[in-house]
C-alpha cells in the first residue's frame, strides 16, 4: 500500500516573495496589540473578537490554547499576548471546513495546497470517512462512525495492534479517560507529542530530583537574583513569560540568555499595557548573552561549574545533607580542559567566567529550558548537567529558586499526569487499576518513534489520534508517511484541518471536536474541564463561545462513547460523560495528588499537585538523595564543510499550524523556506542572500533531500544553520533521537548545502 496517488505529503511552499528585513530589537508592544486584533478580526469578526479576547485565562474563562506558562493573574485583569491572541482566533474561526468543501475537493488536491491555506479554510463541522480507495472525504454519522473503530478493533487479535496518540491541549478529563479506556482495553500504547518534546527534561529531571517536572512557581521570579534562559525563544513562544522577566528585572534580578541566536524578546521588550498608561520606553531584559553554538551547551554547563568550583560558590551543607555523586560530578568536569570548552561551546573562558560570577554572587537561580536543550542526542545528559549546576549552590526547593522546564502545549504536563504515557510507573497503575476495577497491561507501549517503525512494519491495524498533526510534526516526514498509510484505519479528531487528514490509512476517519473556547453541554448541562500548567498548578477552563456547529462533540464524550462502543467492561462510560464532576470523581480515587479534586478545583485559581523538592526539599529517587550524574562531554565534531542545522518556529505558526508567513522578530516575512546563515559562512561561498541552495542531511551513511532554499544572512554561529518546522521535518532522520528519552534530534541534523539540482557525494 502506498500514498494515495499524487498526495504530497510534504507542504507546497506557499508562493511569495521573500521580503527580508532587520530583525526586531524590541519584542511585543503595539505592533503585537495591532496584529493580534488583526488577526481576530480577520478570523472571527470584530464581536467575537472582543468577546473572546476579554475572557481568555479569567476565573470564568478558559485556559488559553496557546502555551502552558501559568497564568499570575487568572483571577483579576486579562494579560495581553500577542499569540495567545492568534491561537485563540484561530480556534473561533468559522466552520469552513464542511461536507460541501469535502465534496469540492478531493485529498490529491488538497495536499496540493500549502499548510497555510489549509489552516485557514476554517474549522471541520461534521464527522467525515475517506473509505478504502477512494479520494474524496464523504459525511459519516457519529453512530457510524464509533461502528467503524469498534469493529476494527475487535476484529484485531492483540489490543497492541492499536496506537492511541495524544496532542497536549486535550483536557485532563479527556486524557484520564482516554488512558483509561486504552488501558481497559489492554495497551500501553499512548504515544504522545512530550515524547518530541519535554521528555528529556522529565528523564533528566525523574533520575536527578524524583520528578520530572520543574520546582517553581511563578512567585519565585519575584524573588530571583539570576534567571537563565537557555535554549528558549519566550518573545515567540511564551510571550506572557516577558513580563515574568521584566518584573523579576525590576526586582533585580540578572538575566543570562543562552542561545544561538539573539532572540527580540530576550534583548529588549517592551509591554503591550504600558502604553495604555502612557509610558513608551522599553526595557533591556537580558543582561548577557552567550552565544552558543547549536549543541555547546554541555561545555557551557562545564565550564560553569568549573567557575562555581573555583569561586567556592557551592552550598556545602545542602551538598552534603541531601545529594549524592558530588565528587564523581567535580572530578568529571576537572578532566575537561577549558580549551575543549572553548572549541565545543563557541564561547571564551572570558564570556563564560563572566557568567558564572553573576551566577557565584546569586543567593537564588532559576534555570529555565525549552527546545533548545531537549531536542538534542544528549538532551537527557545535558539537562542533568544544567541540574548539577543549580544543585551546587543549593538553588532547588528554596524560595527565588529552581529547575524550570518551559512546557509548550497548554496541558501537556496535565495530560502526562493523568496517565498518557507510554511507559507507566508500576505504582501509578496499581492505584488505577484499584479504583477502576481493571487490570493494566504491564508491558509498555511504543512512543512517537516506535509507533511509526511499527507502523511501516505493518504492525498497527488502527492509528487513533487525539488531536495534533503526526504527520507534520514528527520526523522524517515521508517515512511517517510510509508507515501512516500501511495502517487500515486511521482516526483524528480535530479542530482543524491538517496534512494528516491527507496523508491516513486504507480508511481514515476525521472526528471534530470542540475547541477550548466553546460552550460544552452534556446531559446535567453547561460543563467545565480543567488543566494542568507548567508549574503543576491545575484549575479549570471554560468556554463561552457558541460551537461553530452542532455536529461538534466533547473530546470527553468522544472518547466515552467509543469506549462503551469497543469494551465489554461493566462501566458506565456514557455515564461518566454526563457531568464532568463524575470523571473527576473517579479521578480522585485513581490518581496521586487529586483527593477532593472536584471541591480543591473550584477553589479561585486552583490548586498545586505535590512537588517534594519545591514543597520540602526532598527527593524521590531510590537512596533519597538529589543526584549529580556525571555526563561526558558529547562529541559535536562534524565534517569539513557540513553545518549543524536546527529546526526552529517562527513567530506565526502553532507547532505544524501555519497563522501566517511572517517572522516578524526575526525580519522573514513571506516566505518560509529559507536558511538563515552565518554571512562569512556565505562569503566563503560565494553565496548572497536569496541564494538558492538543496540541503541533503546525513545520518549513519543515509542521506534525505529538500530542494529549493533561499539563504538569508543573520546572525548565528558559523557553521550553524537554523531552519523552520514542519518544512525541514523531511530531513530528520527517524533514528537520530536522544539516548534514553527518544526525542528525535529537532535541533542537530547534520547537513550539506548544494547548489540546486547538484547531487552530494555521500548521496546513493
Ligand atoms: N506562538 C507559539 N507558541 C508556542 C509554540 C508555537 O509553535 N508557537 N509551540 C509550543 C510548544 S509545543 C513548545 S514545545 C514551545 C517551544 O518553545 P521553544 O523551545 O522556544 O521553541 P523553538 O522555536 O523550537 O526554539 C528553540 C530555541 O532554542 C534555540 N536553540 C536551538 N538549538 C540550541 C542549542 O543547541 N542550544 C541552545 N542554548 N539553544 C538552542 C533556538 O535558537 C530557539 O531560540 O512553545 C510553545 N508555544
Ligand atoms: N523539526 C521539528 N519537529 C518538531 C518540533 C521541532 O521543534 N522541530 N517540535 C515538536 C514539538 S515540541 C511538539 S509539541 C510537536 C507538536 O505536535 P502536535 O501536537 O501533533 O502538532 P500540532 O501542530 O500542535 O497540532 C495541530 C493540530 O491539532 C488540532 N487541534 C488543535 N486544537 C485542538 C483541540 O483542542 N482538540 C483536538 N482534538 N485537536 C486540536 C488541529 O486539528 C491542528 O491542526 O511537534 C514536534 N515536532
Ligand atoms: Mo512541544
């Protein structure tokens, strides 16, 4: 079986001319105010507009789709964010997607058009099939629909013949659910998107400290002397963390950015607000930058300790009372010699002393992550090594202080909470299966990059999808692309329209769903889910939006209806679903943290799950300990004339949803196939802006191609090249992921760059 014939499943590139302007130096402001109004207004009109901008994160509102940085004034006035804006316009758009576009279309001609202009036809208004051979999508019935999947599965000898992903802006009523009845049915097979995304940060983190998540709050900026920001882009992807950092800056504290580029947000920003109070001037928030190269960030953290070392700047009694490995960690970072530091980081000793100052003087840190660390072969080990650093001077479990992954989708921690997750703890699924009478399937599942080798072994029969887009956003798009399309059925249930609704098994199923801003009634009425942030605060979400069509369901109904379709359990499932309050009260029985949860949740803004290194300073790792695990450092050597290519977002896209064409911080506007290059790296080339230029990326002696880039100047380390995703998703390689977490390495593909139609000499 093959794709359907003449469907792409890589993007067209949208055909624009490039304009390319200075990058910004000052981020948000009232360019952001204009364009987010802009943009609701184009999307929902200007009622709706002001409608749903003035009720996103208020204590009756919803949670915002956007990103998961908590909310620090969920109960009193609105925080204005520029992409919060956008997602939320994009969500209430209008139901352009509906059977008679179905009819007007068939998948060959729709995957002729670009990412943006799917995005932009509107949101899916009835359940739809593509059936076995055929082009078109035809409308389905919900009855029919749940008919289809149940069979398939009961036709299925083995539950593990089943995959069940998870995107991270579905509810924690939904997840618990659907994990339960994934489970019930007899796999673990949950992949989900923290698989590409934060799991190094929960490895790193569960081995060092006994959780995987981060240990502040946001309190905690109001009373930090130094926060770093390492391998984040905030200005873009959360913006509302600015103003986190501009009031912990007017408290004093120090802010040392750690990337390969200078990001607009981290130079200097200015809050969209102030100008309603008449104060123009914009703030310098990042104090230092160092300039990494892509992948020194573990010569970086070396080279830091070192410092902390040599400055006496560690917290012996806290060292000693609660932490293990110390001395291993301190004779591991003395065998590295400053000069490899040096070479691997892309810094001097001068920049990185100069930091670690500022670090020994600080009674409080904070290390924040994102992207930048996790999305690579040692995000594990690295993020372990950001750990040591903080560890040494006793910045965990104390006020101003703390490890803080930036999560990205709005509930993907939450989600992870309540049990999407692939490889379960045993003490989780003990207390699961007590409160909800079944027996767990021990073994555990595949994650994203398992479940495509299963898939193109022809190893899945159905490929269940809550929310996302696993073709884009996952790697090596056209192997994805073989193993989708061997699968016999595939099922999304979406808000919008994406590539994977293109690119599916023999039969495909598109399920559409209700977004976060929408009223959703169930038999005891008007309803409410909840949500987790990244600082395990959890609260509720509400919508206020009429759904864009009455043929739209719960996520929590979907997956409850199916399941009393599929088992043969003794639960009520529909039961369940007719008030929420009854899944969170099975939700209170099943999992570690939610006693009273349908009481605790209503509280005004919610309530904090446990964390013991930020409540007590204590850790749950087998000898009790924090622990500082030792890593080499990992070999960032590549050939001659090859770059290191990172995978990045502009500042108009959601992950693989494309808003619009421009980046605007950055200065690309229109286009979005494009290089951005260090220009001596150019001069040596011979090569000028607009140069098109053929990458071939390699890995263990196999190459995969993209044609067609235009190179722009900017100012990145020579030898790094950045590009942006789903686009350059094509050249990732399937098998290139970080050891121990198995997130495909987003930002470290090695690569060529070729004169157009010139074919690289490691190519077959
Ligand atoms: N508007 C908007 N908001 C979003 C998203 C979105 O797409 N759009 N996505 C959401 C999701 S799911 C997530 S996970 C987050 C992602 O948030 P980010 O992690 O900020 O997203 P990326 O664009 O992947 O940016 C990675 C950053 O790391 C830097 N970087 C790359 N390689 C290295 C390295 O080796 N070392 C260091 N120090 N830095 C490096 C890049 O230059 C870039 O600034 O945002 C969430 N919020
Ligand atoms: N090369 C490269 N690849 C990457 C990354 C990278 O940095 N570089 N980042 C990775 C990361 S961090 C992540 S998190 C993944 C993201 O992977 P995914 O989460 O799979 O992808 P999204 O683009 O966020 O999914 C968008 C789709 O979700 C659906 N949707 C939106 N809202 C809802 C909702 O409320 N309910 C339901 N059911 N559906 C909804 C819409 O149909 C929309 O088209 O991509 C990863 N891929
Ligand atoms: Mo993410």
């Amino acid at each position: 079986m093959s794709v359907r014939k003449g469907v792409h499943a890589i993007t067209p590139p949208d055909d624009n001319y490039l304009k390319i302007k200075k990058p910004k130096s000052i981020a948000a402001g009232i360019p952001a105010a204009t364009s987010s109004m802009l943009h609701g207004i184009k999307k929902m009109g200007v009622t709706k507009t002001i409608k749903t901008l003035t009720t996103v994160n208020q204590p009756t509102g919803f949670d915002c789709p956007g990103c998961a940085w908590p909310d620090p004034e969920h109960s009193t006035t609105f925080e204005f964010c520029e992409n919060g804006a956008k997602a939320v316009a994009d969500e209430a758009m209008k139901g352009g997607v509906n059977p008679k576009f179905f009819s007007k279309y068939s998948v060959q001609e729709l995957s002729e058009k670009s990412d943006y202009w799917l995005n932009k036809q509107g949101r899916i208004t009835s359940p739809m099939i593509l059936p076995k051979g055929k082009n078109f999508y035809e409308q389905i019935s919900w009855d029919d629909a749940f008919n289809l999947i149940s069979s398939r599965i009961k036709d299925s000898d083995n539950p593990d013949r089943s995959v069940f992903y998870t995107s991270g802006r579905t509810s924690n009523e939904a997840a618990f659910l659907y994990q339960l009845f994934a489970r019930s049915l007899g796999t673990n097979n949950m992949p989900d998107c923290s698989n590409m995304c934060h799991e190094s940060s929960g490895r790193g983190l569960g081995e060092a400290i006994g959780i995987g998540k981060g240990t502040v709050t946001l309190d905690d900026f109001n009373y930090a002397d130094v926060i770093l920001v390492i391998g984040q882009n905030p200005g873009t992807n959360h913006p509302r963390m600015l103003t986190a950092l501009r009031d912990a800056k007017r408290k004093g504290a120090k802010i040392i950015h750690v990337n390969p580029l200078p990001e607009t947000g981290l130079v200097r920003f200015k809050h969209p607000q102030d100008y309603m109070k008449l104060s123009f001037g914009s703030e310098q928030l990042a104090d230092l930058h160092l300039q990494v190269k892509i992948g020194g960030d573990a010569a970086l953290m070396h080279g830091l300790t070192k410092v902390q070392i040599e400055l006496d700047a560690l917290d012996h009694d806290f060292i000693k009372k609660s932490t293990d490995g110390f001395e291993l960690m301190l004779n591991n970072v003395a065998s590295t010699s400053w000069k490899n530091i040096e070479q691997d980081s892309g810094l001097t000793r001068f920049q990185i002393e100069k930091a670690g100052r500022i670090l020994a003087q600080s009674k409080a840190s904070i290390a924040c992550w994102a992207m930048g660390l996790t999305q690579h072969r040692n995000g594990v080990a690295v993020i372990q090594e950001v750990c040591n650093l903080m560890l040494l001077g006793g910045h965990v479990g104390k006020q101003g202080a703390g490890l803080c992954p930036v999560r990205g989708h709005s509930n993907v921690q939450g989600d992870r909470t309540v049990g999407i997750w692939e490889r379960p703890s045993e003490s989780f699924l003990v207390r699961l299966d007590e409160a909800c009478g079944i027996v767990s399937p021990r073994e555990h599942g595949v994650d994203v990059v398992e479940a495509i080798k299963q898939m193109r072994a022809g190893d899945v029969d159905l490929f269940f999808c809550m929310g996302g887009n696993f073709l884009s956003a996952t790697p090596d798009t056209l192997a994805t692309a073989d193993g989708l399309t061997k699968v016999k059925l595939t099922v999304q249930v979406s808000t919008k329209l994406n590539r994977s609704h293109l690119v599916t098994g023999e039969t495909a199923l598109i399920l559409p769903c209700l977004g976060r801003t929408e009223i959703d009634i169930q038999k005891s009425g008007e309803q409410f889910v909840t949500v987790e942030n990244s600082m395990g605060i959890v609260h509720m979400s509400q919508g206020g939006l009429k759904p864009v069509s009455n043929n739209l369901r719960s996520e929590p109904w979907i997956v409850a209806s199916l399941a009393s379709n599929s088992l043969d359990d003794k639960r009520d499932w529909l039961q369940l679903v007719e008030n929420y309050d009854n899944i969170r009260d099975l939700m209170s029985k099943a999992l570690h943290g939610f006693d009273n949860y349908n009481d605790r949740v209503r509280q005004d803004n919610g309530f904090a799950l446990p964390n013991p290194p930020r409540d007590s300073r204590s850790f749950n790792t087998p000898n009790g300990k924090a622990q500082f695990v030792s890593h080499e450092l990992p070999d960032v050597k590549i050939d001659g004339d090859k770059f290191v290519m990172m995978t990045i977002r502009s500042h108009d896209q959601y992950n693989t949803t494309i808003y619009d064409l421009h980046d605007r911080y950055r200065g690309v506007h229109g286009n979005r196939r494009v290089v951005l290059m260090n220009a001596s790296d150019m001069t040596d080339r011979g090569w000028k802006t607009r140069h098109i230029v053929d990458i071939v990326s390699h890995f263990e002696g196999e190459t995969r191609r993209a044609d067609g880039w235009q190179i722009i100047a900017y100012d990145i380390p020579r030898g790094n090249i950045a590009t942006y995703f789903p686009e350059s998703n094509v050249l990732v390689p399937l098998d290139s992921t970080a050891a121990k977490s198995n997130t495909p390495t987003s930002k470290w593909i090695v690569c060529s760059l070729l004169e157009p139609g010139q074919s690289d000499s490691e190519e077959e």
